[in-house]
C-alpha cells in the first residue's frame, strides 16, 4: 500500500515536472517562430493560415517573380491570396465573408476612389485581420509613362484616403502594388524611397478578363502548380471571382497548399529571419549550372599609372630552379617593381583606315578604293621616271655605252635602301575581301 502511494506520488511529480518542461518550450517557441494562426470555430475542416510572414520593405523593396527577381520567400506548397481594386461592397463583402469563413488572412490592395466611397469596407477588412496595402488613386493603366508628378499625386491620393478610412492610420502596410502591373523606374524609386514595397505577383488567374469563373479557377490551380508556391493575383470587384474563390480554396486544401499572412516589420514586430536565396521563387542548387555570366568586377589598377611587375613567383619558378635562369634575369628580378600602364593610343587604330574597312562588308569596296587610289601616284611617278631615261641617255650620247652602265652601276649600289613597304597590291585586297 505505501509502496504504492510513493509510486503514484512519483509518476505525478513526473508528469509535472514534464508537463512545466513542455510548456516552457513551447511558449519560448511561440515567442521566437512566427504567429501561427488559431483554430477556425465552427469551421474545422477549415483551410486556415498556417502561419505570419513578417517583412521589411527597406530589405526587400520589390517582390513577384511576374516582374522581379526576388518574391516573398515561401516555403514549398505555401501562397499568399492577394486582392486588387476594392472596397466595391456588393463583391468584397462576400469575398471577406468567404475567407471568413476558412479563417484565412489576405492582402488588399485599395483604390483611394473605392476607400473615399466606401470607407466602412476599409474598416472592415482591417477589423478581419486582414492587411491593407494601396492601389493608387483611381487605377491609371499610364503610370509606366505618366509625368512622376503625376504618379506620385496617384499615389498620395490613394494613401491619403485610405488611411482616411481607418480608425487607425497606423494599420496601413507601406505596401503598394503598381495598377496594371505597368511598372516604371521612376515610379519605384518614388516608393522605395518612402519605405514602400512594390508588390508584382507570382501568377495571376485573369479574373479581370471576361472569362468564366471556371476559367478564373483553372488558371489559378494550374499556374500555382506549375511554381509550386508564390503570390496569386485576383480582384475582390469581380463577381467571376466570387464565384471561384470557394473552389480554389476547396483545391488548395486537397492539393496541400498552406495559407501565409504577410505583414510589415515594425519595432514591436521585427522581420521573420530569412536568408537572401529564400527569397527566390526556385533557388539554384549545386548540381544545377548557372546560365549567367558573373559581373566583371571593378579593376583595383583601373585608374593607377603603373602596374606591379611580374615576380619570379608568378611564374611558377621553383627555388630548386632558379639557378639555370640567366644570370641578367637573376641579377634584375627585383629590380622592376611596376612597370607602366600601356597607354591608349597603343590600341588605337585609325578611323577610314583599311583596317577598319575591311572589318565589314559594306567597307570592303571602300578599302580597295583607298588603296587603288594610294597606288596610283606611285605609278604615275614610274612612268615619268620612264620618260626622263631616253632625254638623260641622249643628254650623255657622247659617253660610252659601258661607261654609262658602269656609272649607273656604282649610283645604285651607292644609293641608300628605300626603307618605304611595298603597297598593298588590289588584288591581294580583293581576295582578303572574298
């Protein structure tokens, strides 16, 4: 009996003991991983958002693999639902009521016009969890060529009034997401130096097109399988996609897919760590080959004026075999530090010279007029030469015909060496130029 007792008692101090274990750990989980969303009740079959993705825009300025290297950096089978062009009450409203009912967590991108209308569905979404990002102010399909003056009153006007709306200005993400996708440097360069993150997309489902809701749904499966995760596009002011929302949710939870919540970084809520290749759609391994061409770097010598000479251990010179060098290199292996940078004009070549001529093949005819042309004078100098021999000979008909050979002879020989090349025959050109 008393053996017992201390064996019950034992086994309860155990249990204990593990259960504060336990729950320790996970509460110092809970506290370093991000929020995993709770249960849905009344919904147990329920999608859900498995977890929250915390980002910092300053660290990733531009996402979606649609226009941009970099996307949000999922895990596989994980997509994140974003909506384009509400608050529009007649359609949004069904479509927060049916993420609403799988306790799923989205992105919005509002429209100043909608939220100056409607500002109660602003409050809405934000009273759902959901996040709320902009969308400019009344959806110009120019941005990509408008004046920046003017894109950047779009997208003031879009984030003044939507955070008009909300009871709390605070809740708006800097996130903003370019009307039509029609991105323009200018324009991203505005945002980013606001602390806003342009938002592309990893595939959309058409769901603006006029198309069916079964084509919306299609799309939507097949171009998420094909990524295997990322970003999907749709539109909360369609009733197409009211219509297939419940279906693609229906796949995604047959297929495996996971719902993921992304929010901005604040103080209180730093970014979820991440490392840069997370954030590529399909980041390359060691057996796959890179298709790019690394960039040549910046020179360090590309501005001095001499360059450090060669070493004997450039050259691979063993100790053992420095002895057989000559004893000049030996005695002057040191000596040359540096030697001078060559300078350009060592490459230059000419511009019209035939060089560059016959470097194509428009030129080539042009190379063998410039050189027909060059040869020309030199034959018409022969000639004239030719001509003055017979008033010389007859100038000097009372000297003796050897004696005249004898002294042309020793003239000759006497004469320096004409040191000027041989012109380029036209012939030798034409044949370069077939």
């Amino acid at each position: 009996m008393i053996g017992s007792s201390v064996v019950a008692r034992t086994r309860s101090w155990i249990v204990l003991c593990l259960g504060g274990f336990l729950g320790g750990f996970l509460g110092v989980l809970t506290i370093g991983s991000p929020a995993i969303a709770a249960d849905c009740p009344g919904h147990p079959d329920a999608l859900g958002t498995s977890r929250t993705l915390v980002v910092d825009p300053h660290e990733h300025p531009r996402i979606g693999t649609m226009q941009y290297r970099e996307t949000l950096p999922l895990k596989d089978h994980e997509v994140v639902l974003t909506f384009d062009d509400g608050p529009l009450p007649k359609y949004s409203n069904q479509v927060l009521q049916i993420l609403a009912d799988e306790c799923i967590k989205a992105t919005f991108f509002i429209i100043g016009e909608q939220a100056k209308a409607n500002p109660e569905g602003v409050r809405k979404l934000v009273a759902a969890g959901h996040t709320v990002g902009t969308h400019s102010m009344n959806h110009p399909l120019t941005m990509d060529r408008m004046p920046l003056d003017k894109a950047e009153a779009q997208i003031n006007g879009g984030i003044e009034w939507t955070s008009a709306a909300m009871t709390d200005p605070s809740k708006l993400a800097p996130f903003f997401r370019i009307p039509g996708l029609m991105r323009a440097d200018g324009v991203e360069n505005v945002l980013i130096s606001r602390g806003i993150q342009v938002w592309s997309a990893d595939f959309p489902a058409d769901d603006w097109r006029h198309v069916s809701s079964d084509r919306v749904y299609q799309l939507a499966i097949q171009r998420l399988e094909a990524k295997g995760k990322g970003i999907l596009l749709l539109h909360d002011i369609q009733a197409r996609t009211v219509a297939a929302l419940p279906k693609i949710i229906r796949d995604l939870k047959a297929r495996g897919y996971r719902i993921v919540h992304v929010v901005p970084a604040t103080p209180e809520q730093p970014a979820t760590p991440t490392t840069p290749v997370e954030w590529l759609l399909h980041p390359p391994t060691e057996t796959t080959p890179i298709a790019r061409w690394p960039a040549v770097p910046n020179f360090v010598f590309a501005h001095t004026e001499r360059l450090p000479a060669p070493s004997l251990a450039d050259l691979n010179a063993q100790a053992a075999h420095q002895l057989l060098l000559p004893r000049k290199t030996m005695a002057l292996a040191n000596v040359a530090a540096t030697l001078p940078v060559p300078g350009r004009d060592l490459f230059a070549i000419p511009e019209g010279s035939v060089e560059v001529l016959l470097s194509t093949t428009l030129s080539r005819r042009a190379a063998t007029r410039l050189a027909m042309a060059a040869e020309t004078p030199r034959a018409a100098k022969g000639k004239a030469g030719k001509s003055r021999a017979p008033r010389t000979a007859r100038a000097a008909h009372g000297t003796p015909k050897h004696a005249a050979e004898t002294e042309g002879t020793a003239a000759k020989s006497a004469a320096p060496k004409s040191t000027t090349p041989r012109p380029t025959r036209v012939a030798s050109l034409k044949k370069r130029a077939q």
